[in-house]
C-alpha cells in the first residue's frame, strides 16, 4: 500500500503525454476527436492539451495532462497547516493550557492520518479524468478507420 500510495503522489503532480495514431482520415477523426472532447467539457482535476502531428507520413494525436494549476497549492497549504498544528501542539503542551492540551495533538495527528487520503483521492480524481478523456479520444479515433 506504501508504494501505491507514493506512485499516487508521484502521478499527481506529473506532466503525461500520451500518442495516438490515427487511422485512415486525419480531417474526420479531427472532426470526431473534438466533438468527443467537447461532449466531456473541461476538465477540473489536470490541464489538457491535444496536438496533432505527422510523423512518417502518417498522422497522430499527442494528448498531454498536466497537473491543475491548484494541486501544488493545495498539496503546500496541507503541508502549512500539518506544520502549524504540531508547532501548536508543541507549545499548548509546553504551557499547559487546559483542554488544549489535549485537543491540539489529537488534531494534529488526525491532519497527520488524514493526509495521505487527501492526496490518494486527489490523485484517484486526476486518474478518472484522464482515463475518461484517453477512453473518449480513443472512441473518436476507432471510428476514423
């Protein structure tokens, strides 16, 4: 679980380019390719650009899925708060200052647990959109031939 978690993470704040070939007629499957994609609509979870090219005569689609301007500000205001709530916990400690003594160490190891389901989820949300676009073009690019 370990390494899945940490391809996750890895994945999520990764540059991906895909390539497709195309079959047949480039003009129509440029048709199908943006119809399919404008039925799906922006995505939310990356950043997506697609490029056609021609490579040996024959054309192709690069797809390429960047992660969404707002995942490393997220990932950093996690991280921020993480670090506030144990130097928060070290001094509620330190000077003995009631319930928070307590209180503050217990919400800093739950930030602590929680983390790590914050970024899997983030990164299973940026998965499915990919997959959703790349299962899209693919259909578009089938009926080219």
């Amino acid at each position: 679980m370990p390494s899945e978690m940490r391809r996750a993470a890895k994945a999520l704040v990764a540059s991906r380019v895909e390539t497709f070939e195309v079959p047949g007629n480039a003009d129509g499957a440029r048709e199908r390719v943006a119809g399919a994609l404008a039925e799906l609509g922006a995505p939310r979870a990356l950043r997506y650009a697609g490029a056609w090219n021609t490579v040996e005569g024959r054309a192709t689609y690069a797809a390429t899925f960047a992660p969404d301007a707002a995942t490393p500000r997220i990932l950093n205001l996690i991280g921020i708060v993480i670090v506030l709530l144990v130097a928060g916990s070290a001094w509620t400690i330190a000077t003995g200052t009631g319930a928070f003594r307590f209180l503050m160490p217990m919400l800093a190891i739950f930030a602590i647990l929680a983390m790590p389901i914050v970024v899997a989820a983030l990164a299973a949300r940026r998965e499915a959109e990919e997959s959703r676009i790349t299962r899209a073009i693919r259909r578009a690019l089938a009926g080219a031939g």
